[in-house]
C-alpha cells in the first residue's frame, strides 16, 4: 500500500462516511465558496486530517504540534457543467486569487450531500496516478517552490474518478494536485493537463 511515502488509491463504489477521505462533486452544500467572478465554487474533496493520518502516517511530521482533532481539508473547484472552466482551474495565478480554495477546518463546517462522494481506498497497484504523499508527479514546473511553502497532500488523476464525477477536472486526462500550507492556514489546488 505504501511506497517512497506514497499511498495509492483508487475509489469505493460504498456508502461515504464523515470519517472517510471523499472525492466527488457537490454544488448544494452549506456556507458557499464564491469565485472572485461571483461563481459559486463546488466541493470537489473532503479529507479529514485524522484518517489522512491513520491511511498516511508520513504526514505525523508534518502535522505535530498543530492542532487538527476533528479538523478537515475542504477542496473547492471551479466547475460549469455548461461552459468551458479549465483555465480557471489550470492557471496557479487563477488559483490563488480563488477560483480554486482549500480551506481548513473544522469538519462541519461546510455540510454536503455525502452521497454525492466516493471515498478512497488505499491499494497496493503502485502504477495508479492518485496518490496521497510523497512527491507530486508530472507536476509541470512553476514559478513556485511548492515543496517548501507547502505540504504536498495528493494528486487525483481524471480518469481514476468513478464515472460519475469524472468530469470535474474537465478532461479525465488531467491532474488534480493538493497542497497546504504548512502552517494549516488554507493551500492550494489546481489541475495540469498531462
């Protein structure tokens, strides 16, 4: 299941959980995330930082002396079923000024339809492209050193997501990566074209 500090996964056809890491789609939850174009943002991951822990212990580290009981990594993604979106969510500019959000918090703080997610499940295949830790792959070099002022949580490829919800990086081609900041004060995601 674990390799160099990577876990891999792929997706539960199962009833989600609260406690699970859950990928999916969600335009309805509570206490919207607004765009910088007044576009409400949807809720693309739900990662609780004691089971992220629990599956990936090489974050132990990066987490002691913080405090995170009960807390959660909420990934928000700019998505139009109708219209083109992925510059908004490819461009690290657009990003940071919150057409992509990661904010952490307390793990009720934004309430979702959970059966509108998948969650993962950690596997042994180490050819698949999701993983959580290690270091980022196919990352496309960038102005940033993301390794220092970010912890690398994960990267989701396109076509890993159940159908359902595999359109939510635009092309099933592409790269979702997690990152956040080292003090837990938010981060950042954003999709590549691989």
């Amino acid at each position: 299941m674990e390799k160099n500090g990577y876990v891999n996964f792929n997706f539960l056809d199962s009833k989600p959980n609260i406690n699970n890491i859950l990928v999916g789609l969600d335009l309805d939850y509570s206490n919207k995330v607004i765009a910088p174009d007044g576009h409400e943002l949807a809720l693309v991951a739900f990662i609780p930082i004691e089971n992220l822990l629990t599956i990936a212990p090489q974050f132990k580290t990066d987490f002691q002396d913080m405090e995170y009981k009960d807390k959660a990594i909420y990934v928000f993604s700019y998505y139009d079923k109708e219209d083109y979106f992925l510059d908004y969510i490819t461009e690290i500019d657009d990003a940071i000024q919150g057409y992509t959000k990661v904010i952490i918090g307390d793990k009720n703080q934004f309430k979702f339809n959970l059966d509108k997610f998948y969650p993962i499940n950690p596997i042994e295949n180490l050819d698949e492209m999701s993983f959580l830790g290690g270091q980022p792959e196919y990352l496309q070099q960038e102005s940033y050193d993301f390794l220092e002022k970010y912890i690398f949580i994960g990267q989701i490829l396109g076509m890993d997501l159940p159908e359902e919800v595999n359109e939510i990086f635009y092309l099933t081609e592409n790269i979702g990566y997690i990152f956040i900041n080292r003090d837990l004060s938010g981060g950042l995601f954003f999709v590549q074209t691989t």
